[in-house]
C-alpha cells in the first residue's frame, strides 16, 4: 500500500510539473505575442502554432494529476475523499478545468482565426483586445485557483 501510494505521489508530482510548466510556456509564448501583434502580426502569424502545443501540456499535466491522485486514495482507503479539504481542493479542480475549457480555449481559437485577418490589414484590433482582456482574467484566475489547490493539499485546513 505504501508503495501504490508512493508512485502515485511520484506520478502527481511530475503532473503538477506539466501542468506548472505548461502555464508558465504558455504565458511567455503570450506575453511575447501581446506584444508583437500590432507592430509586426507576421511574427505572431509564425508562433500561431506553438499555441495549441501548451494546453496539451497542461491537459496530459491534468490528466496525470487525476490519475494519481486516485490511485493515492485507493492507496489511503478511501478515508481522504470525505474530509472538507479534499472536497473544497476538487471543486477547485474542476473549476480549474472548466476556466480551461470555457475560456482559454475558445480566445485561444479565436486569436488564431484573428491573426490572419491582421497579417491581411483587416482592422480587429477591438477583437483582439476583448481577448486579451478575457486572457488575462483568465491567467489571474488560474494562478490564483492553483496556488489554493496547493495551499489545500499542503495545510488540509
Ligand atoms: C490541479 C490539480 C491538483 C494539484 C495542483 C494537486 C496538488 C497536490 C499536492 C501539492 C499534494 C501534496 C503532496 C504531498 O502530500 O506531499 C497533493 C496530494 C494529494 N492529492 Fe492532489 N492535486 C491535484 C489534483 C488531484 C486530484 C484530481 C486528486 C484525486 C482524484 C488528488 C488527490 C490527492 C491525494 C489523495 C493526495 C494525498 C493526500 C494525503 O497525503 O493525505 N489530487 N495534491
């Protein structure tokens, strides 16, 4: 059983990695595109595809953590699911997910179909600023939901 729960936490720990090193890629890759997308789209136009290369990152990152975390249950007995910090750390999981889901990724697609249109000299500068807008909450809110899913699982308040 400590075996199980020891590869498990093994697992969970590169999880974390994927998904902490996929934010931070991501985030540069952006930072770097906000910058150059009304001077010089064309630059941007060339990292286009890099941005669909990050959220896999986080998604296998996601997919790993879910994994582990419940083969560390089962290593547990099952005791940890009822106890208020487990619970309260899903429900940021899950919202974590979703803000993926529902926000990132529909401003990730949507930037890249705006991108062209730029490089052509089509004026989508209000677009494009909606979804910079829309990222950044996006980036505040996950950071800030990571940080307290860790805080969660270190303190188990
Ligand atoms: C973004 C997602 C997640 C993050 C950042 C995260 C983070 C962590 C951290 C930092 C620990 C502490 C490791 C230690 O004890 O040294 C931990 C433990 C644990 N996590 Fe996660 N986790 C995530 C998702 C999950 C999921 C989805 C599950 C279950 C399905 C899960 C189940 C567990 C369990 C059972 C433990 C061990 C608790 C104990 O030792 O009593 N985690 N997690």
């Amino acid at each position: 059983m400590n075996h199980l729960f020891s590869i498990g936490l093994f697992i969970h720990i590169i999880g974390i990695t994927c998904i902490a090193g996929g934010s931070i890629g991501g985030l540069v890759l952006e930072s770097h595109i906000w910058k150059h997308i009304h001077e010089s789209p064309e630059k941007v136009h060339v990292l286009g595809p890099l941005m669909s290369k990050y959220p896999v990152i986080i998604q296998a990152g996601t997919l790993l953590m879910l994994f582990s975390g419940l083969l560390m249950l089962g290593a547990l007995g099952w005791t940890v699911a009822g106890q208020w910090w487990f619970i309260i750390k899903m429900l940021f999981v899950v919202a974590l997910v979703l803000n993926g889901m529902l926000v990132a990724k529909p401003n990730g697609l949507k930037l890249r179909k705006l991108v062209p249109r730029l490089v052509k000299g089509e004026n989508v500068k209000n677009d494009i600023n909606k979804i910079k807008r829309n990222m950044t909450v996006f980036h505040i809110s996950e950071l800030g939901m990571l940080l307290i899913v860790y805080l969660l699982a270190i303190f188990r308040f």
